[in-house]
C-alpha cells in the first residue's frame, strides 16, 4: 500500500479530522457504482460503500444494505461521510412523470416517488445529525431544493469540476475548509451542451441513477484534494 499524505497536518491540522495515519475513514450511503468515493478508494483512504440494489453488489468495498438500516453510531469516527440518493424523483423533466396536484402543489403520483423522497430526506437526517465531521449529500437540480426539509447549502456546477457536462448540483452539508461552491451558466463551451429535457444518450437526465453516481468523481476528487491541502 502507498504511503498516504498526512492529511491533519497537510489541512493544517483541522481539529475535525480525526485520522493519525493520513487514511480518512470514508461512509459513502447509495453509493451505487462509487464514483462519489472513487478518488478517496484510489488514494488509499478507508471506504465503506452502501447500497442495497443487487447492480452494484461488485463494486468494491459495497455492503449490500438498505440506508434505513445504516446505523450512524457504528460509523461515528468516521471522518467523511457521503450521500448521493436517486434524484431522478426530483429532476425537472420527470416532474409530470412522478407529481400532481396542479401548479407548485406536488402531490406524489405513486409510491416509488414517495419512496425515493423519503430515502432522500434520511439521507439528508443522517447527515445533519451525524456527528462525522466532513459530511456532504447532493442531488441534481430540482425539486430536491424544495421538498426536502432544509434548503441546500449551495449550489455547484460539475463542469467546474472536470466534468464535461454541467449539471447543475445542489449540496448539504459540512464541507472541507476552503470548499468553493463554483458556479457556471448555460452556453458556456467549457461544458458540453445538453438541453434541459434530451434523452440522449449520455445525458445525465436519460441516464439511471448509477451513471449519475459516475458523475459524482470530480466532485469527490474535489472534496479530498481540499483536504489534502496545497501540494507540498
Ligand atoms: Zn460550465
């Protein structure tokens, strides 16, 4: 195993994080194919993946178990905690696929909608609750931002990340010292263009939840490159 950075000192010793060897301790909840915690998996940190669709029972370090079973007290000296629940409940163009009511009173249509937003919402209680110090959920921009019991903390846009999509992301949580929520807007070449609603192929919005939780590496990459601090 390589050698891991000393990552207090390197964060210049912030006093949330609890590793004495550089190796965080990573709980990574509906991690479907670990995109979220790749980078972490790949730089040597402790990961433990939680998802309980039988899809992803190869994907390394995945314990096959439902988020409603996850009990936070076992991984309470954890030091990052993870979320990514399925969106696709919340993304704008299913809207009329998955709510009714008429304008703005989003009645659930069936009980997969009313399933997935409760996974969400526990997802968000584990971590707001928890006491793991780094802790961040997100969700694709939608009506994540208004049917969950808190607003999101900020927004972010994964083209800024080193994704070549832009994807518009909403955030919870706890985040590492010098986390920038880095923002984008439609048109801009630097992300490749997808209107809202195409269900190319490709397209985050045609695509299953796993292939969301790809999308996530950047921002996990992002997330522990903060933590490790500048390049000595
Ligand atoms: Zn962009």
């Amino acid at each position: 195993m390589r050698a891991l950075p000393d990552l207090r000192r390197r964060a210049g010793g912030d006093p949330r994080l609890r590793t004495e060897d550089g190796a965080l301790k990573v709980v990574d909840l509906c991690s479907g194919d670990g995109g979220f915690s790749r980078y972490a998996l790949e730089t040597g940190h402790q990961v433990f993946r939680f998802d309980d669709n039988p899809r992803f029972a190869n994907v390394p370090r995945t314990f096959q178990k439902d988020v409603w079973d996850f009990d936070a007290d076992t991984f309470a000296d954890a030091d990052v905690l993870l979320a990514s629940p399925p969106c696709q409940w919340a993304t704008v163009p299913s809207i009329g696929a998955h709510w009714t009511g008429g304008y703005r009173a989003y009645q659930p249509k069936d009980a997969e909608t009313i399933r997935l937003w409760a996974l969400a919402q526990h997802c968000l209680e584990i971590v707001r609750d928890s006491k793991i110090p780094i802790a961040v959920m997100e969700q694709l921009e939608g009506l994540s931002g208004k049917l969950l019991t808190e607003r999101p903390t900020g927004k972010v846009w994964l083209c800024q990340y080193g994704d070549t999509r832009a994807k518009p992301t909403l955030l919870w949580g706890r985040f590492p010292e010098g986390f920038e929520f880095k923002k984008c807007h439609n048109g801009n070449p630097d992300h490749a263009s997808a209107p809202r609603g195409s269900k190319t192929p490709g397209s985050t919005q045609g695509m299953k939840g796993s292939a969301r939780r790809a999308d996530m590496y950047f921002l996990g990459r992002y997330l522990f490159q903060c933590l490790e601090g500048p390049k000595p």
